[in-house]
C-alpha cells in the first residue's frame, strides 16, 4: 500500500488528536484522584473493652455510696451525742435552783406503825397541802430557770434547807412536751424514798411520766435531822 501526503497528514491528525485526549484524560484523573484523598480520612479503629468499662462504672458507683454511708453514720453519731446523757459533778450545786428552795415548810413527820411502813395519815395530809401550794404557783412559775447542761429541759425542786447533792439532768426521748411535778419524801440520809406525780402536772403522757419518776428517785441530797422531809421536784420538758 502506497502513503501519499494525504495519508500521512490524516494519520499525524489522529496522533495529535489522540495524545490531546489521553493528556485531558490523566489530567482529570489525577484531579479525581487528589479530590478523593483530601475527603476521605484513614480512621483507626479504637477497641472499647466493656469490661474494662463496666469495672469503672461499678468503682464510681462503689465510691458514692461509701461517702453516703459514711455521711450518714457521722450524723448518727452527732445525734447520738447530743443525746447522751450527762451525769454532773457530785459537787455540783445550780445557784438557779436556789431561788426556789426554802418555799415550802414542812414540819410534821410521819409515825411508823409496827409492822407498817405505810405513810401516816398526817404525812398524806402534808402532801395534799404541798400539791395545793404547788398548783398556785405553777401558774406564776418561770421556765428561765433551765439547766446549762441540757438547754431542752428544765428542773427545780422545793426542800426547806437542803441542797441537793446530785440531781439527774433530764435527758429523754418523748416526744411530748410538758411539766412534770414530782412529790417525793427524803430520809436523813438525803435519799429519796417515796415518790409519784403530783396533779400539778401540764401532762398525763405516760413516757414524761414515767422518766420524770425514774430522775427524781435518782436524786441525792445533803443530811438533816429530820427523818423524813416533804417536798417536791419540776421536770419541764420541751420535747424534741
């Protein structure tokens, strides 16, 4: 087959032609190319134990309740302290107290029978006559004579020329709130023998009652002559 210039020019034609495409070909490629590589990013793989997960949440969880259990005992213990009954000094003596001793004079004694202990009727007249004194004054009574030991409570009593030795601060856990009035009868020896709730009392709860009763068979005081001396000791509780 013979070329002729024709030929040859057609043929140089295609060549031209076919590089031009081929390089608009690789041009866009790469551009492709490099377009794929800045928005694709290589993200590694992270492995999450959730064992490893779970022991944390439990030690996290572990920790908080510790601290509430340990908040919640500390409160416990404050409570408890506030609560703690305070035995006072046997020297102790309350200059408060003092207003209200010397008040009521009782001047008979009562006579054992043989083979008796009861108390003499003259004994139970003079305790009638001191619940009636009492009821005239309770009204009149302050309540600022408090005890600096326990500031929810206060007490005083009523025995000519005594003083008390040791006299239970009224710790207690009523709920009820009121005044106490105890009758006791103490010995020469200062110790109280006999006693129960005068009707001057502001309450019937039977819980004030029965520690109002307990404190005042636990109080001590100093000696006398007399065998036996009447008188009487208030217990005024605020409640909690």
């Amino acid at each position: 087959m013979n070329f002729n210039n024709s030929h040859k020019a057609l043929a140089i034609t295609f060549l031209i032609t076919g590089t031009l495409i081929l390089s608009v070909l690789n041009v866009t490629v790469f551009k492709m190319e490099s377009a794929i590589a800045e928005t694709f990013y290589e993200i590694e793989k992270v492995d999450i134990k959730t064992e490893d997960l779970k022991e944390d949440l439990q030690q996290k969880n572990h920790t908080k309740a510790t601290n509430k259990a340990y908040n919640t005992t500390e409160n416990y213990k404050h409570y408890a302290q506030a609560y703690k009954p305070i035995a006072p000094p046997k020297e102790y003596t309350n200059p408060k107290l003092e207003t209200y001793k010397n008040s009521i004079e009782s001047d008979k004694t009562s006579k054992k029978s043989e083979g008796n202990s009861a108390i003499s009727e003259e004994t139970l007249t003079s305790f009638n006559s001191v619940n009636e004194i009492l009821s005239k004054r309770s009204n009149n009574q302050s309540a600022k004579q408090s005890n600096v030991a326990n500031t929810n409570s206060t007490i005083y009593y009523s025995l000519k020329g005594r003083t008390d030795n040791h006299l239970p601060i009224p710790i207690y856990l009523c709920e009820a709130q009121g005044k106490i009035v105890v009758n006791i009868l103490v010995d020469a020896n200062g110790n109280v023998t006999s006693a129960y709730i005068n009707n001057a009392s502001t309450s019937d709860n039977a819980c004030l009652q029965e520690h109002a009763l307990d404190y005042a068979k636990e109080a001590k005081f100093n000696a006398s002559t007399k065998k036996e001396q009447l008188g009487s000791i208030t217990f005024v509780f605020k409640g909690k």
